[in-house]
C-alpha cells in the first residue's frame, strides 16, 4: 500500500509516563500540598459539633436518609439546596480568580486526581525503582520478580484507593460508627457498595488513567486557558536563555550557546510526560516538578537558576524589551472575579443570618378554582405545607387577611386546635385549608397567610388568591 493509502490516524498510542524521582522546592510544597488536603479530608468527617440530642453531631454530614446536609452550624434542608448551588458558584469563582493569577496551581498541587496519583507514583516507585527501572520492567519479560512486584504494587495500589477515595462515604454516614463497623466487617452492603465502587475508581483513575483524566476527562483543562492573560503565572522555559541548546563539558565555553545542556531531566520528571522546551501546553499541570530539575541542573553546570521558572507573559516581554518586570496583581479579569466571589459571598452570607426557623407554601386548588355554597358565600381550598426547621413542635395559629370577613377551617383529623397548625420538630405538615367568605367584588382578590407561632416569634406570611364570580 502507498503512503497516500494510508489510514488516517487520529488518536496516537499513549506513550507511559514514569516520572523520575526529584527533590526541590516545588516538590517539597507538593508533599506539603498533599499531607494537608488528605489530612483536612481525614479528619474533617471525625469533626464533632452539638446540635442537641434531636440531630446528629457530625460537623460536616450529607444524611441522605434524613434529606439533611449539615455544615458546622448550617443545617440545609433539599428546600435549601440553592445554597449548594452558591458554594459551587464561589468554589468555581475562587477557582478561576486563582487561575487567572497563578495559572494551574490547583491542578499541580492540590487536585484529587494529582494527590492520588502522586501517592501511586510515590508506591511504584518505592517497589519497582526509579526511571529505568520502572521501565525496564514494564518491557521486560515476566519473571517471578516482575510478578511479585507488580503484585505488591497494584494490592497497594486497591489499599490507597479505599483509603482516598474508599474514606468518601464517611461524610455521608457518622463516621466513628462506620469506621467500628468496618473494623468489624460490619459494614451495611450499601455503603460497603460504594466504598468498593470508589476504591476501584481511584484504583483505575491514579493507577491507569493518570494523565489522561486531565486530557480527557476533566472540563477544566479544556477552558482553563480562557481564564489567562499576559500577567498570568505559568511554567516556562527561557528560550531566549536557553538556546541553542547542546550538551556542554566542564571548561567548555558559554559564549554563543545557550544554557541548556539538553539533559532531559525536565522531560524525565514531568509527571505527563512533556518536553516543557516545547513551550506552553494544554497537558502542563503547572506542577512545578521540572523547574525543581532544571535547577539543580543549572546548579552542577554553575548557571543562574530559573531557565524553567514560574513567570509572566508580560514579565518576559518587559525582559527581552529591557523595561521593569511588575506584576500586576489587580486588572479587570481578577477585579470582575473579586467582585462575584464578594456579591455571591455576601448574598449568602446574608441569607444565612437572616434564614428563617420555618417556612409556609400555600397551593391554591386548581379543580374546582372555587365553590358556591347554599347561602351564597364562596369557598376556596388550598394545600398548605409548612416546614418546622427548629428542634420543638410548634402550633401555629393561621389567619387570613384581604377579603372581607373570610374564615378560615382547618381540615385536619387529630389536629389539637381546628383553627391551629400543628407542626412537629424537624419536619413539614401538610394541611387542607378552606378560605370562605361572602361573594367579593372582584374575581381575583389577593389573600395572604400568615402562620404566627403562639410565642409570635416565629411569623410566616404568603401571598396567595381567592377566586370567585365577582359580582
Ligand atoms: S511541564 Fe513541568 S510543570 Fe508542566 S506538568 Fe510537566 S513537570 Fe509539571
Ligand atoms: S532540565 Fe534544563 S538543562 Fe536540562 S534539558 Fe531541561 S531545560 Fe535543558
């Protein structure tokens, strides 16, 4: 077959990454990085806080049975679940403001998907050695050595993955009891369930895919770049420094080349596997891993340190132009950032303080809209649901306001008070309410509830409709 005839190939075959082992500043942060998230995310779940004897006392729990999200004093309801929505929005607002300072941090530091991967890293290359040896055995034939630590390798590998992503279950069920009922082998098979289908995902997402997840799966590696400008911090090598490269001996001449020395160290610990020298690039997770080696490179030859380096577009231009390097910290992008993290923050911020111990909803019948009784007057019916978020019962007494002379009845069997809502601690009361009164001038009058608690701290109003023929 001719070139021509050739198949067209679109996907290339990945090619492993064994990142070489490295020691440096970034690399010392990245081990810092790690011990503190995976240390919030241990022992956040373990986190204890009263709330009295009627809720649980898990400072941060999502009780799916219960419909509950609790958040040290913050107590969300599913009614509430605009709030999830306002952390999520200021999460991502936070994310971008970060991005747009110092480009991926989040990624090379503090991403699930990096600390696992780093931890799966750090184990192979305990077991199976550094670089070379990693790869010799990967290529090599199998042998008992070669089975016996791939073995030990991937059983380790299942451990970290139900101990990361396996501990996920512990924000959703109260964490001393869980862990005393897997000590045990007494774990409920639903949540046993979970713990293995997480443990896998990790296994398979740190162990196999690595890399890839940041190519191909995840959406932020993809419009991240949107998030960029010329004072945006990100990993560079100094071409201007740098080239033309060539391999260089000691008491070999700079003059008329560049400093790199072309040793690869920065391509062999990159841990997705780029040349950085190819400049910037979507698979570079800002991870600092390289600028480490090219330093100590840079160091052996007696060369300034920082030919790959964290730095601005804007900071190379003014170098190569011979103006002052400033960074600007303030410009439109992380001003506009700034001000949704503060409208967004304060909003909730707001709504938090101000949140109300209970809610009314009130539903207006929609067959029939309304009905004539015998003396002429006009009855209405409504659903009324009313939420109790304190931890006592409470007895509303309900009254309506806006039609003349309207009654209120209260249908409800077993209810204390036939004028009064009954509404028991931590829970919603449904109720059918029927509004009357003598034939208002006008089809559509406004009506509104009000659910007044007897110690009248607790008021709640609703502006609803009653409908009749009008006269
Ligand atoms: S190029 Fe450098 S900063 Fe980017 S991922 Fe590779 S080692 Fe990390
Ligand atoms: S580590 Fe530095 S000197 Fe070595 S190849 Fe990379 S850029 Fe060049």
């Amino acid at each position: 077959m001719s070139d021509a005839a050739q198949p067209i190939k679109y996907f290339e075959k990945r090619e492993r990454a064994y990142p070489k082992r490295i020691w440096g500043k970034y690399r010392k942060l990245k081990w810092i990085a790690m011990i503190v998230t995976l240390g919030i995310y241990y022992l956040a779940p373990f986190l204890r806080w009263d709330r009295g004897p009627h809720a649980p006392d898990q400072a941060i729990l999502i009780d799916m049975s219960a419909q509950r999200g609790y958040f040290f004093f913050i107590e969300i309801w599913p009614q509430e679940v605009y709030y999830l929505t306002g952390i999520l929005v200021l999460a991502a607002v936070a994310l971008f403001f970060v991005t747009s300072l110092a480009g991926r941090v989040w990624c090379g530091y503090t991403c699930p998907q990096t600390v696992w991967t780093d931890l799966f890293v750090w184990v192979e290359r305990i077991i199976q050695g550094d670089r070379v040896k990693r790869m010799k055995l990967a290529k090599g034939p199998w042998s008992l050595e070669k089975i016996w630590k791939f073995a030990l390798t991937h059983s380790l590998w299942i451990v970290i993955g139900m101990l990361t992503g396996g501990a996920w279950v512990f924000y959703f069920n109260d964490a001393p009891t869980l862990l005393e009922q897997i000590i045990h082998f007494e774990v409920p098979w639903s949540v046993g369930g979970w713990i293995v289908a997480l443990t896998f995902s990790t296994y398979l997402m740190a162990g196999f895919a690595r890399e890839q997840v940041c190519m191909y799966m995840c959406p932020y590696s993809r419009f991240q770049s949107a998030m960029f400008d010329k004072e945006t911090m990100v990993i560079g090598y100094d071409e201007d420094r740098g080239e033309p490269r060539g391999r260089h001996k000691k008491g070999d001449t700079w003059e008329g080349r560049g400093d790199c020395v072309d040793c690869t160290l920065c391509v062999q610990v990159c841990p997705v596997g780029i040349d950085i020298r190819d400049g910037l690039q979507m698979e570079c997770i800002a991870c600092g891993l390289c600028v480490d080696a090219c330093n100590q490179i840079m160091e052996k030859v007696e060369r300034p340190a920082g030919l790959i380096r964290y730095d601005t577009t804007h900071n190379r231009e003014a170098r190569l132009s011979g103006k002052p390097e400033i960074t600007h910290v303030m410009r439109p992008r992380t001003f506009w950032y700034m001000s949704v993290l503060v409208v967004v923050g304060g909003i909730m911020l707001y709504g938090l303080l101000n949140r109300s111990a209970s809610e009314l909803h009130v539903l207006h019948d929609r067959n029939p809209l309304y009905v004539t009784l015998s003396d002429g007057t006009i009855r209405n019916g409504y659903d009324i649901r009313i939420l109790n978020k304190t931890h006592e019962d409470i007895l509303f007494k309900l009254s309506v306001d806006g039609v003349q002379n309207a009654q209120v009845r209260i249908q409800a069997a077993g209810n204390p008070d036939p004028s009064a809502l009954l509404v028991y601690a931590d829970s919603v009361a449904h109720y059918r309410v029927f509004v009357s009164a003598p034939k208002p001038s006008t089809a559509r009058s406004t009506l509104t509830f009000t659910a007044a608690s007897a110690s009248g701290d607790i008021i709640e109003t609703y502006s609803g409709i009653f409908l009749s023929t009008g006269r």
